[in-house]
C-alpha cells in the first residue's frame, strides 16, 4: 500500500505535515515477527532432527544389532557340545567364533556352572549384567537367548546370551539344555561414531536453515509493516489538519480492509469537518455584520439617549424612569456590540498587536483612573515601580479593565491588583473578596458569553469580557488563569513575556 498524494491543507493551515521520527522499539512488531519466524524455524528444525537422529539411531543399532544375534546364534547352534564340558575344547571353540563374528570380531565367553572360558585373557566380563545372564538360565526347560545393549567408561557395547543345547549325536534333531551359557560382547565405536556424525550434521544443517529462515521472516515483517507505517503516516497526517489523506488500497487481504476503513472513515471526517468549518465561518460573517450593521443606528441612539438623560430631571417620575432606563440598555448594547465586533476580529485573525516599551505600573494607574477606580474603598492597586515591559497598552488595558470590572461587579470589595514580575515574565493579579468561584464553573469562566449565575449573585455583563481578555492575554504571548483564593475571593492571575 502506497500513500496517495496530497494536493493542499484545509484553510487555516500552511505547514507541511512531517511524520513523527519514532525510536525502533527493541520489541517492536518487526522484531517479534522474525523471532517467531525464526522460533518456527528452530522447533521445526530441532523436530526434524530429533526424529531422523532417533530414526537413524535405531536403524543402525538394529542392523548391527540383528546381524549380531543371528550369526552368533548359528555359531552357537553349530557347536557340538559333550559333556562334561572340556575347558580346553571348548577354548578352542570360543576362538573360532570370535574370529567368525559379524559384522566384527567378537570377544566370546562361556559360563558352566563354576568353570569359566574365555577367547581373551580375561575368563570372565564386566560388561555383561546380572539381567542377562538371569535371562539367559531363566527356566532349564526352556532357556532363552537374549541381548543387551551396555555402556561402560564411556563405550558402548553389544552383549549377547544364547543358551548352549546338548545332542547325543551330532544327526540327533532332539536338543536338551546343557546348563552351558556362551556370551558375546562387542563394541559399538563405530555405530556411535556414525550417529554423532548424523548428529554433526543435523546441527549444522540447522544453522544454515535458520539463516535461510531470516529471509522469509525479513520479508513478512516488511509486507507486514509497509502497510501499518503507512497508516501511521496517514494518522498523523491526519491528525495535523490535511484531512484529504488517503491510502492507496492493494490487494484484498485484512490490511487492505483495515486501509478501506481507514479511507472511509477519513472521508466522512473530511466532510463532517468541512460543514463545520463551512457554518463557522457562516456564524463569525453573520455576527460580524451584523455588529457592523448596529453600529450606525447604535450611534445616533447614544447621542439620542445622552441628551434624552440631560433632560431626565425635567420630566416626571415614570417618564425619567423609562428615559433612564433606555439610555443605560442602550449603552450595554452599544457594549456588546463592540465586544462581538471584537470577538470577530480574534476569529479572523484580523487582530494585530501594537507592542511598545511602556511602565506596566503606569498603565495600570491610568486605567484606574481613566473608568475612576481610585478609590481605595473599591481597588486597592500593589504596584512594583520601574517594570519596563513590551506591550500594546491599548489591549492591555482592556486586559485589567475587564478582570477589574469582573471582580467588582461579580465580587465584593476591596479589589487588589498586583503587578511584579518573576524572572521575565511580568504578573498582574486581581482579586476580590466575594465568595469565589464554583469550582464546577472554573473550567469555563473564559467560555463566550458563559455567566456564571451559581456562583455570582449578580450578573449583567455580556458573558464576553473574560473572553476578550482572554484572547488578548494570548496576543500578548501569555497566559489568564483563574482560581480561588484559600481566604476567599476569586483571582485571577496573568503572566505575559516581559
């Protein structure tokens, strides 16, 4: 699967969307799909090689084994045996069976009783169990041939019991037990060395097939991936605002499912986005001219009020009343339609900063007695001196005349305002005395034309003052905060770059 190419961004957006540089991750998807590929490859090798080396390893042993046991049993059958038993005769038979032993020379020994023959030095063998040997005279009616397999100091040996039987007459075909036991041992060196080597090369077979399983599991793990990267890259550049994003679809397994979905969904969003985009921008252009369109008959309604209050007291008591009562909606309206006229300038990006080195105690004082706040019943300014900072004293005013006005409409006072600065970073507080804020509405209190009536018991600004400040504090570089105080009282807190 292949990303498609992207043709633009959506209004608003000029950067070009870069996928996030991630760390490999030590147990990434890729890494444990070649660990399983590789495990895969390893028990099955290791399955395969068990199997031929037990396979193997019975087979030889067997053919070696069963060539045994018949030529020792025809050598044994062969032999004449008279009794009593002649220790030198029957040396000397023991010698000609060693020498005819297959598929090697055997070492042959003979038990009778107490008397004990060997084709070796050595009359008896420490190779030969107790197991045997009871095997072997297990029943004078009927003794039984028998084999075992031995290992001894490291070597393994082949030992063999056939029970010797006893004919009058080399013709007669009657046999009867003698009581004589004859045994032959052999080593197995060669068997061994040949399964070790089975084994050698089994071990390094395996090697070289693990290797080749790296291949396979390197290429999965790429056709696994591709895709999944891709949609990554996709996601994030989704998430960054270019929602025509599209992955382009290749084959018809899970993955091309999972990328089908993912441009399905990428689609709707796509055009659920644009709709809301589209009854935005509808919204800001309706509430923008429509405050250009107040602003006119607004105008000449202040001048008509103004002196419509000049002549109040000449008029009687209800008519005043009325007269008074206009002219004070009329200038909440005249408010807020330079609020919302502001509002739509924040909305279009159309509003510009003009900073300048100013005294940020100095503008503050100017706005408290330019709206005459001075008087220290209502506001009590704390004013470091000397702070030069860069600001646009026309937004920062209205900055400290909004949160001002907000705590002595909404609050009690006296109302502290307090400018210092912290580092380069200039702060300006103020707080009231009145009953705080509800902590349920905290998380709104800058929201447009949110009123908190829970919590103040007053309420008759527009809702949009908080979020004016907020909008011009964020001009500015810098942050609005608003809390509780632990003594009561609500503040409000503001920091901006010096």
């Amino acid at each position: 699967m292949k990303l498609r190419g992207i043709t633009g961004f959506p209004s608003g957006s000029r950067r070009r969307a870069r996928a996030p540089r991630l760390r490999p991750h030590p147990f990434g998807l890729r890494t444990r799909l070649v660990l399983a590929f590789l495990l895969v490859a390893a028990v099955g090798c290791g399955t395969t090689a068990a199997l031929t080396y037990r396979a193997a390893r019975n087979a030889i042993l067997e053919q070696t084994q069963n060539t045994a046991v018949s030529a020792f049993r025809e050598q044994v059958d062969a032999l004449y045996v008279t009794l009593p038993v002649d220790p030198d005769s029957l040396r000397t038979d023991l010698l000609r069976i060693a020498r005819q032993g297959k598929p090697r020379p055997w070492r042959v020994y003979a038990e009778y009783g107490t008397v004990r023959v060997s084709s070796t030095d050595r009359p008896a063998s420490s190779v030969i169990t107790p197991e045997l040997r009871a095997r072997a005279r297990a029943g004078d009616a009927s003794p039984h041939a028998g084999f075992q397999r031995v290992v001894k100091g490291g070597t393994p040996y082949l030992t063999i019991a056939v029970p010797a039987v006893f004919r009058s007459h080399p013709t007669e075909g009657t046999a009867r037990p003698t009581g004589l036991v004859l045994y032959a041992v052999m080593e197995l060196n060669e068997e061994e060395a040949n399964v070790e080597a089975m084994v050698t090369a089994a071990r390094d077979g395996a090697l070289p097939a693990l290797a080749v399983a790296l291949v396979p599991a390197l290429l999965a793990a790429r056709g696994v991936l591709r895709p999944v990267r891709e949609l990554r890259h996709a996601a994030h550049s989704m998430g960054q605002g270019r929602l025509d994003t599209r992955i382009h679809i290749k084959g018809g397994d899970e993955l091309s499912d999972l990328a089908r979905t993912f441009n399905e969904s990428a689609a709707r969003l796509e055009r659920s986005v644009t709709e809301l985009r589209e009854a935005e921008a509808r919204a800001r252009r309706f509430a923008s001219d429509v405050s250009h369109e107040l602003r006119t008959p607004l105008a000449g309604m202040l001048a008509v009020t103004e002196v419509l209050d000049e002549d109040a007291g000449s008029l009687d008591g209800d008519t005043a009343r009325a007269v008074r009562l206009i002219s004070a909606e009329t200038g909440k309206l005249a408010v807020l339609v330079e609020d919302l006229m502001e509002i739509s300038r924040f909305d279009a990006r159309a509003a510009e900063l003009h900073t300048d080195e100013v005294d940020a105690a100095d503008c503050v004082r100017k706005t408290l007695q330019h709206r005459r706040w001075n008087d220290p019943a209502r506001v009590v300014p704390l004013l470091t001196e000397g702070i030069r900072a860069r600001l646009d004293p026309r937004r920062f005013d209205v900055v400290v005349a909004n949160l001002v006005g907000n705590a002595l409409r909404h609050g009690e006072a006296p109302v502290t305002v307090r400018l210092y600065a912290e580092g380069d970073v200039l702060v300006t507080e103020v707080s009231d005395r009145g009953p705080g804020i509800d902590p349920e509405v905290l998380p709104h209190v800058f929201d447009r034309f949110y009123k908190a009536d829970r919590a103040r018991t007053r309420s008759a600004g527009s809702g949009l003052g908080l979020a004016i400040t907020l909008e011009n504090v964020r001009l500015h570089g810098g942050t609005v905060t608003a809390a509780n105080r632990p003594e009561g009282g609500a503040v409000f807190t503001v920091r901006t770059p010096l």
